[in-house]
C-alpha cells in the first residue's frame, strides 16, 4: 500500500532590505578585498608553475634595475671607431 505525501508550498517572506550608500560602501569594500585575495594567489601560483617550467619569473626589484640599465644605456650614445 502506498501512502499519499501532501506537499504544500510554503509561504515566501518578502525580504524588504533598503539599499543605502552604507551597504553599497561595504559591498564594494568586501568586493575589494576578495579581489585582493584572487590576485595575491594568482601571482603565487604564477611563480609555481614558472619554477615549473623552468622559466623564471622577474621579480619588481629586477624588473625595475633592467628598466634603470636600459634608461642609462638609451640616454648615453655609444661612439662607434671605424
């Protein structure tokens, strides 16, 4: 014998939240945040699978003494004897 199952609907509740700039500024803070996050582990899993491959990723500090060298080397013309 098979027994009968009612299923009756619940009655939704309307959730009534107003939107403020005080709840914007704390969504865009939390979305900043997360954003953040995603990045800082980007970049570390980036450097793993460089070490990976075998190919080294530039850190800011080399980075930012190759753009140094080549400042110098592109202001001071080279003199070529012949």
């Amino acid at each position: 014998m098979v027994k009968k199952i009612r299923v009756l609907d619940e009655p939704i509740q309307e959730v009534s939240e107003e939107v403020t700039l005080e709840t914007m500024y704390e969504l865009a803070k939390t979305m900043d945040w997360k954003l953040w996050e995603i990045l800082q582990i980007m970049q570390r899993f980036e450097k793993k699978i460089s070490v990976l491959d075998g190919v080294g990723v530039p850190d800011e500090k080399e980075t930012e003494e190759a753009n140094s060298e080549q400042s110098t080397t592109k202001s001071t013309p080279k003199v070529v004897k012949k």
